[in-house]
C-alpha cells in the first residue's frame, strides 16, 4: 500500500509539473493572459506549501486547545 505522505508528495509535484506545462505553452503561444494566470498559480502553489509547513511546525499543544 502507498502511503500517504508518498502521494501527498506526488499530488503536489503532478501540480507544479501542470502549471509548469500552462507557463511553458502559454509563453510559447506569446498569451499574456495565460503568462499571468500560469504565475498567479505557481505563486498560490509556493503560498501553499510554505503555510502546510508553518502548520507542521506548530506543537501539537496548541492543536489539542478545547473551548470551555
């Protein structure tokens, strides 16, 4: 069985190789538009990453915080 962290890893690499394909065939059709949005979405995929790994480094203390 894969395990989960494995395909985590491939659902985010499989993004960045599609977005990568959009800039590459956006750049080369010359659209502007499709330049902006490639970069927008490369930029949101980064954005992602770097908070899923600010959220890993947070202790699991303030994780288990209950409301009285």
């Amino acid at each position: 069985m894969i395990s989960r962290k494995l395909i985590n890893r491939l659902i985010i690499l499989l993004f960045f190789v599609l977005v990568g394909y959009g800039l590459a065939t956006s750049i080369a059709s010359g659209s502007v538009l499709g330049t902006i949005l490639a970069l927008v979405s490369l930029g949101a995929g980064i954005r992602f990453l770097y908070l899923l790994a600010l959220q890993q480094q947070q202790p699991e203390s303030e994780e288990t915080y209950q409301e009285n």
